[in-house]
C-alpha cells in the first residue's frame, strides 16, 4: 500500500542539498521523494510494505540533514495502575516517529513526534480509544514553523554580528588598501583576527561540507570552505614561513562575512514567502469557549471533540467548523472565499473555522476537528501545493546535480592554466578562488519554489486554492476550456417556477411522490424539489428499490408499482408516452423539466428554472478574448442547452451528454493537441475534471468534485478562472525572470572570474546577493491582486 508523508528538513543549505537528498530517498525500495529547498519540506510517497516511513526519516538523517521534530505534554485521565501508564505508553508509541514516556505519578504523557507524520490529536485520538482521557497542556507545544524561523533568523544574526566585528579590521585594511596604503595592519595580527573567523564563524560551513562529502557529494559549502581555505592557508602559510608574498586574510574573512550577511538577509526573504501559510494558521483563535458540565470554560482550541458545544461572542473567529444550534450572526468568511461580504447564519447553518463572526453570539455543535476542519484542509493543500515542483524546474535541478563538481573542475582548471600562462601562483590561487567563491547553484535552486510558495499563498488568500505546482503552471497555457451548464454557468441552486398536475391528479399527489422520489438523490435539481415540497415524513409514500440513473432521472417502487422522476428523454427511453409538445414548450422558456409518472399513468410535470451566474457572459467573452476555445457541456436537453448558450455568448456547446460522455469529450480535445480545462462543480463532473489538464471546481460544488479539481474557487465566482489564470501567468513569469538572472549571473560571473577580473571579495558579495534578489524578485510577485479582468 502506498503512503504518502511530508515533514521538515534542517540543514539544506542549496539546490544541490536537495538534489542529494532526492537522490538518497529514490534509492529506498518503492520511494518516491520530491524536495523543496524554498521550504525545507520534503514530500515521501513510498510503498510500506517494503520500505517505512522509519527508514526514510533514517536515510535523511544519515545524509546529514535534520529532521524538525515536536514536543507534546498532554494530561491524562482514567488511569489506575502503571500497567496503564505502560498501555497507553505502548499504544503512542506505535506511530511511526515518536517516542512517548507516559508518567502515572504525576498523570502526564511526554510525546516527541515528527510533524506531518503525526499530530496532538492523533495522540488523542488513539488514547482515547484505548480507553482514557487525554487534553494537551497549555503552551504544550515545543514550536510551530513561523517559531523556527524566528529562532533561524536570530541565530544567523547573532552569528553575523560576531563575524562582522572580527573582520571590521579586514575592511578597514581593504578601504587603506583602494586608498594607497599597503598591510596597514600587521600580518601577524591580520593572522590573529583571520583564524577564529575562519574556524569558528565559519564552523557551520565546514560541517555542513563535510556532511556532503561524507556521503559523496557537494554542495555550496563545499565550494566556499575550498575558496576561503585556500586563502586562509595560503596567507598562513606565508606568515609562519616569513615569505614574501601578498597575503590574502581580508579576502577570505570578508567572503565569510559576506556570506553570513547573506544568509541573513535570505533567512529574513524566505520567512516572508511562507506568510501566506502563517497568515493562514493564525486564523484559528487559540482558545475556545467550551461548554462543560453546565458552565463555559476557556479551552485550547485543540481540546474540542466531536458534538461539543462551543459559543462564539461577537467579534470573535470560529474555533472549529460546526452547525449552529442557536443564535443568529453574519459570517465573514473572505478567508475562504475571498468575498469580504458578510453571510448571513441561522440555526443548522455550516460555520467554518477561522471565518469572523461579526456581531450575533452563537451557540456552536461541532462538527469537524483537528485536521478535519475545511482550514486545515486548506492549509494541508497550500503546504501540498508548495512542496510540489513544476516540470519549468526541472533544467535547474538538472544543473543543480552537477553544478558544484563542475566548478571545483573549473577552478582547478583556471589554477592549472593560469599557472601555466602566467607563472604567477598568486594570480592563480586567487582566480580559482574567485571561481569557486562567486558560483552559487542557490539561486537556481530558489527561483521556482519561491514564486510558487508566493503565488500559491496569494492564490489561498484569494480564494483560489492550487493542489499542486503542475496545474498553476498549466493555467496559463490553457488553449480550451470547457465549461458544466448547472452550478457552473448557472448559480447550480434551480427553483420550482411550474407545477402542472395531470387530469385527475392533485398537486399534493404530485408532490408528495416527486419529494419521497427525490429525498435520496444528490442532484442539483432533486435539492430544488426537496426545498420546494414540505411533507411530513408519515404522509410521504414509501420507496423501496431506489435507483438513480446519472444524467436522467431516479425510479424507485411505491406500492410494488414503478415510478419515474426525471427529463422526458428518460421517460421516453423508459417506454413512457408523455407530451412532447407540452414539454418543448417549457423548454423554449429555458426551462428544465421534470415528469413524474409511475408505469401506468403520468402524474404532472414540474418545470425548474436555474438563474445565470451575473459573471457567465462576461468571464465567457474574456476567456474568448484571450484566445481560449470555450466549449460547454450539459446533461440537460438541447433546447435547454441552446438558449444558456446564445445568452453567454456561445457557440460552440453539446447537450445531453451522460458523464462518461464529457470525460471522453475532454480527451477528445486533449488528442487534438490543446491543453484542457474543465470546469465543474458536481459528482457527475469529477470524471471530466480528472481528465482534464486543468481540473476548476466551483467551490460551493461537491465534495468529490472538489477531491479531483487542480484547482478550487473557493468563491463559487466563475470570474475565478480569470483570477486563477492571471495569477498563473504572473507566477510564471517571475520563475522565468529568476530563472533568467540566476543562469545569467552564472554564465558571466564564473568566465570574470576565471579571467582573474574579479577580485574574491566582490565575488563573495555577488554570490551572496544573487540568492537574496531571486527571493526579493518572487516576493515581488505579491503587488499581483485577484478580480483583475485586464489579464489579457
């Protein structure tokens, strides 16, 4: 069975760091691993029996890298003896990647775990199950991602600022130096101040490469501990042997510096281009006021199960996703759809975790938890989206993997050659250590998952949720795009507009049968009948042998006897005479229709009547403006079909067509050469939108619909497309931009250097800013706005 995990990797300083840990993963049995050095994340998909999630954190480890793991202390209930302590240690322990220590004195449980492989509530969960009672403690938490990251950046510039003030001298021998003046400062003092910068502010540097050397690799640590070494021993070695050759300490000290600079400044970008998941996670309020035994207690929001009832005072975010059980409020919910329109809520109406409840107070069921809130479903997705590569990065990961080694085979060229040549060792230390020092295989590294964590995070924030890297770099070169008719072009929320009985037949007859037909299907226009017909469940006829027929209707038996509900197509095909005449005269009024009949007689029609979304016609003439074919596909019957078409402005539509049909009408035009998207919002559109290039989901639309989308509009606004389209193309085109310069950088700066027209130091500050400006260049990305119809 096939498992898929994503966790935290420490340590990874490069593109080539990623490569390596890809390729040490790939090397497990049945493993699959996808790297993502913007994010530190790495995404496993492996096959259990053969390999476990044990082995993979194990092999990552071995290749020198980190695995971030967690701390949780929870308190226990229920227990009696230590044999309960030991159960319920034996049970947490069990999860891959954790180590539980279960105390009965003082009734607490101490569990360390890797996140993405396991959560506090897992933990809950199982102990629950065994039996006890377990809540996390306060502030339990070891840390949290956006935490890390602070502390990384504090590190880096404590770091920095230690370096900085050892080679403060350095740089002011190197101004006397551009000013005339020769070694002001004493070479025995330059060595002095030279050694702790070289070996204890660059200690991480030297680990790190020796890591990557151990197992037979290199990074670009590799390539700065050779540069600066080389420097540094050289220039030692002249000093203790008084020989008289320059000295080259400023060089390697300043690089050093330079280099820490760097990472300080790339630490600081990087934690920006994860705001759109932080901002995220901190929609959920940490506290919740619970009920309990009578009274409202404050509890952490991680603390609420199941069916607890919770209350939400004006002003306040929702905890958890639930069902109102009292109290009326409007709903800000623009972080999940990105419309900052308040919704009105009323008892039995589906609140969200994270949404804004804006003045009411409310009493709250819950109804999903943990990692079964539709946030964390979001968050879960966006980290999914941000840890995938698109196939544009798939050059640079080529070039990344022999990246360093070909460097150090050019510098020991340009040493060799230069020797050669020129016969001065002096010029050709230098000009190798200029090769290796400017070449930076980080900004190759950095240039597509930054732009991605930044579109996709602005895509979330937006209400436009991408599952993976793949389909934001196919919306821009969406050559075809085909469209569902109901929830799609249409509001997807028909009503009942005719009720016409048979001779003979009452309208509650008629009624009564459609609803007790109708109660157990899915479809959009079943809904529409259930909300139009209001019976007591005992005055509702029984159906035994339910059957629904996708794309035609429902048959069920009342009384032993047969009865239809459906289109007039499905009642013709079913051997039943209706009045044809009767209903294509509804139909010419863009009306859908429904008859009613049992096999003996016809009971009356219904006529339903579905309103235009207010954006179709205009996202329809934009999309055609942009040179995307626009096609649309419906079930419903051709006259239905024809007038939704002529209104949009189409024409190019098929009507009638079974689900099966528009998946094969999607490969239809994806042989013919286009790439396709289709846009669909219900069950029946989720074999179309799998085929598809470019799957859209209608957010308000099905839960299957929404599993097989690329792409999901949380907004339930058709215009979404245009946003979702805009937004590609502008994340596109920065990884293009950053792409550009990094090789750019590359292919002028090493020749310079090689060429011995680059001073060491000015190649350090080079190599250091090229990572910094392909991350600032995607953060740039965050001017882009949703809602923009001048995508054009």
């Amino acid at each position: 069975m096939s498992e898929t995990f994503s966790f935290s990797v420490g340590g990874m300083t490069c593109a080539a760091c990623a490569a390596r840990i890809e390729k040490v993963l790939s090397r497990l049995p049945g493993t699959q691993a996808r790297i993502n050095f913007a994010n530190e994340r790495a995404s496993v998909t492996f096959d259990d029996s053969v390999t476990s999630i044990e082995d993979v954190i194990s092999a990552v480890r071995r290749s020198g890298f980190t695995v971030q793991e967690q701390s949780v202390d929870l308190q226990l209930a229920g227990m009696t003896c230590a044999s309960c302590a030991s159960r319920i240690e034996k049970v947490l322990n069990r999860v891959p990647m954790t180590r539980a220590n279960v105390n009965f004195a003082t009734e607490r449980a101490h569990i360390s775990f890797v996140p993405g492989i396991a959560d506090p509530a897992e933990f809950i969960g199982r102990i629950e199950k065994t039996g006890f009672g377990a809540s996390i403690i306060k502030e339990a938490l070891s840390s949290d991602s956006s935490e890390n990251r602070a502390a990384l950046w504090r590190k880096e510039r404590n770091g920095f600022l230690l370096t900085l003030a050892l080679s403060l001298p350095f740089f002011a021998e190197m101004i006397g130096m551009f000013s005339g003046h020769m070694e002001m400062m004493p070479r025995w003092l330059q060595f002095v101040f030279a050694t702790p910068v070289q070996f204890f502010c660059a200690r991480h540097l030297y680990q790190r490469a020796w890591k990557a050397v151990r197992t037979g690799s290199a990074n670009m640590d590799v390539l700065v501990v050779l540069g600066t070494s080389i420097a540094y021993f050289f220039s030692a070695s002249v000093v203790v042997m008084g020989l008289q050759q320059p000295v080259y300490f400023e060089a390697s000290a300043a690089i050093i510096t330079l280099i820490s600079l760097g990472r300080l400044m790339e630490a600081k970008a990087r934690r920006k281009t994860g705001a759109g998941i932080e901002r995220l996670l901190k929609l959920q309020p940490p506290v919740a006021h619970v009920e309990r035994g009578g009274q409202i207690v404050d509890l952490a929001t991680e603390e609420i199960r199941e069916n607890d009832i919770f209350v939400v005072r004006p002003g306040e975010s929702i905890p958890v996703d639930g069902e109102i059980v009292d109290g009326v409020s409007e709903i800000n919910e623009a972080m999940l759809t990105g419309e900052s329109i308040p919704i009105l809520k009323r008892p039995f109406d589906t609140v969200f975790a994270g949404t804004m409840n804006a003045n009411g107070a409310l009493r709250v069921r819950a109804t999903g938890v943990g990692a079964n809130t539709a946030l964390a479903r979001i968050v879960k997705m966006v980290e999914q989206a941000q840890g995938s590569k698109a196939s544009i990065q798939k050059l640079a990961d080529r070039v990344a993997g022999i990246f360093v080694p070909a460097i150090i085979f050019i510098a020991f060229f340009t040493f060799v050659v230069g020797l050669s040549v020129t016969g001065s060792a002096t010029w050709s230390v230098v000009s190798a250590v200029s090769v290796l020092v400017i070449a930076c295989p980080c900004s190759l590294g950095l240039a597509t998952p930054t732009a991605i964590m930044v579109g996709t995070g602005l895509g979330a924030k937006s209400g436009i949720l991408f599952r993976n890297a793949d389909a934001l770099e196919h919306a821009e070169k969406l050559t075809t795009i085909i469209l569902d008719k109901t929830g799609t072009l249409t509001e997807g929320k028909p009503t009942v507009s005719d009720v016409h009985p048979e001779s003979g037949v009452s309208e509650e007859e008629l009624l009564s049968v459609a609803r007790a037909l109708e109660q157990s299907s899915e479809h959009p226009l079943a809904r529409a009948i259930m909300d139009f017909t209001h019976f007591p469940e005992q005055k509702l006829p029984v159906v035994t042998e339910f059957q629904a027929v996708p794309g035609l209707g429902v048959r069920g038996k009342i009384d032993g006897d047969v009865f239809f509900a459906g289109s007039p197509r499905f009642l013709i095909q079913s051997g039943i005479k209706i009045d044809e005449q009767f209903t294509d005269s509804l139909e010419g009024d863009e009306k859908t229709v429904i008859v009613i009949s049992s096999t003996e007689r016809i009971l009356g029609y219904l006529a339903l009547a579905d309103k235009l979304r207010p954006d179709a016609a205009d996202t329809v003439r934009a999309l055609k403006q942009a040179g995307i074919k626009v096609v649309m596909l419906t079930g419903d019957n051709h006259r239905v079909a024809a007038a939704v078409a002529q209104t949009v402005g189409l024409e190019d539509f098929s009507a009638g067509v079974m689900p099966d049909q528009k998946a094969a009408t999607v490969e239809k035009y994806r042989v013919d050469g286009g790439v396709v998207g289709m846009v669909g919002d219900g069950i029946n559109d989720a074999p179309a939108l799998a085929a598809a290039n470019v799957g859209f989901a209608i957010g308000a639309g099905s839960a299957v619909a929404l599993e097989t989308a690329d792409i999901i509009l949380m907004n339930s606004e058709l215009s979404g497309v245009l946003d979702a389209i805009s937004l590609s193309r502008a994340t596109l085109s920065k990884i293009r931009q950053n792409l550009f310069f990094a090789f750019l950088y590359n292919i002028i700066g090493i020749p310079l250097a090689a060429f011995g027209m680059l001073n060491p130091v000015f190649a350090g500050a080079a190599m250091a800013m090229s990572s910094v400006s392909v991350v600032s260049n995607s953060l740039l990305l965050n001017r882009w706005q949703p809602k923009n119809r001048n995508f054009l």
